[in-house]
C-alpha cells in the first residue's frame, strides 16, 4: 500500500495513516485504491466468484412457472455451462421458433452447434447474429466462428475473420487471438510482426488501458518470446 500510495502521489497524511495506524493499510486499500479502475473490476470477479450460481433445477422450476423468453434463455445458458448441450441447444432452438434474431439465442445456438459437432448449423446461426449486432458482447461471436471454420477445415476464413476484428477493433486481446491462431496455422513471421506493434502501442497508451490490458500484455509478451527462440 505504501509503494501504491508514493506511486500515486496521494495526499501525504495517507503514508502516515498506513504507517502508524492500526488497519490504516486496510483503511486505504479501500478508500483510496478500490476506487482504482482496475481495483473495482478485482473486486466485481471476487464479489462474482463468492454468488453461488441458482442450481440448474431452480431454474427449470422458475421457467416451468413463468415460461418467459427470459427465464428460458437463462436456464439454456445454465445447462451450457454445465455441459449439457444437447438440452441447451433444445431451448435456444425453442427460443429461435418464436423469436428468430434474438441474440443471446442465436449466440446460444450457435456455441451449443459447435459444441455438438454440428459446424453448418453453427455457422448458420453465428453469421446471422453477425449480421445483426457484429459488437455483440463485446465482439465474443469472432472467436466461436472462427473456430467453426476451422472445424470445417476453411483456416483461412478463419484467419480473415479474426484479422478483420485486430484491424477493426486493434485492442491487444484481439491482435493476440488472431496471433494465436497464425501460430496454429504455421505463419510465425505475421504473428511476431503484429504482436510486435500491439505491444508497442500497448506501451505507448494511457495508464488506464495499459492496467486494463497487463493480462493480454502478459500473454504477449510471452508468446513473443517464444517466437524468437524458434
């Protein structure tokens, strides 16, 4: 806390608080640095990881009672999370029948397709919920249909899709993903060159984006790393 307040330049009474008083480390780690960006999204995962997830089995209680589109859709993604694709991709399809661009379904319909096995059928739905709302959230479609794609044995339309996000949306997470996949398709060089850049404009952003980025910087950094050793 100490190194983070002379970091910040905080006010001066704050080093005493830390030094000298009991908790003061406590105090100032809420007061001062949980009002950090990059704090209030460590405390949004631990406050998420502490929730306990409504059982499977209270939500189908819920849907059976009140058999919304809502409650249907958050009992399909329940069952995806669990594993049980089958029965997920059921109720995303139910959803479908009655509202065919809803996008959490198309999306739904989609992951659980992939996951079957059934890549036509992914594709299907993810490209139509690319035509729709290409940002949905925040862009998570690009790498679900990427891998169809490749599942499909089409690794260069994989390719053009994530490139087209990096050029689209260059934040560092997604010239790193595109980077991962020219690995996998054995273009070294293309890879090194574009994480070589990203991480140049990595260190050339604001404090705040760099804080938001350290993970994908990290992951960078290493995967740089290991390219030059080859």
């Amino acid at each position: 806390m100490l190194y983070d307040a002379w970091q910040r330049r905080v006010d001066t009474y704050w080093l005493w608080i830390i030094i000298g008083v009991p908790g003061g480390a406590v105090a100032y780690f809420f007061f001062v640095r949980m009002r950090d960006y990059d704090a209030r999204q460590l405390q949004q995962r631990l406050l998420t990881a502490v929730q306990r997830p409504e059982s499977i089995e209270r939500l189908q209680f819920r849907y059976e009672q009140s058999p919304t589109i809502a409650s249907r859709i958050t009992l399909a993604q329940a069952l995806g999370d669990a594993g049980r694709w089958h029965e997920a991709a059921d109720h995303f399809r139910g959803v479908l029948a009655r509202r065919p661009d809803e996008h959490d379904a198309l999306f739904g319909a989609g992951v659980s397709a992939l996951e079957l096995g059934d890549y036509d059928a992914a594709a299907d739905c993810l490209q139509k919920l690319k035509a729709l709302n290409g940002a949905y959230r925040d862009f998570a479609l690009y790498p679900e249909l990427a891998s169809v794609y490749d599942k499909r044995g089409e690794p260069e339309r994989s390719l053009e899709l994530l490139e087209t996000l990096a050029m689209r949306e260059p934040r560092l997470r997604h010239v790193v993903v595109f980077a991962e996949r020219l690995v996998q398709w054995g273009k070294r060089q293309k890879a090194l060159e574009r994480l070589s850049v990203a991480l140049r404009e990595h260190e050339d952003a604001p404090r705040y984006v760099r804080r938001s980025n350290r993970r994908w910087a990290r992951g960078a950094a290493a995967l740089v790393r290991d390219l030059r050793r080859a």
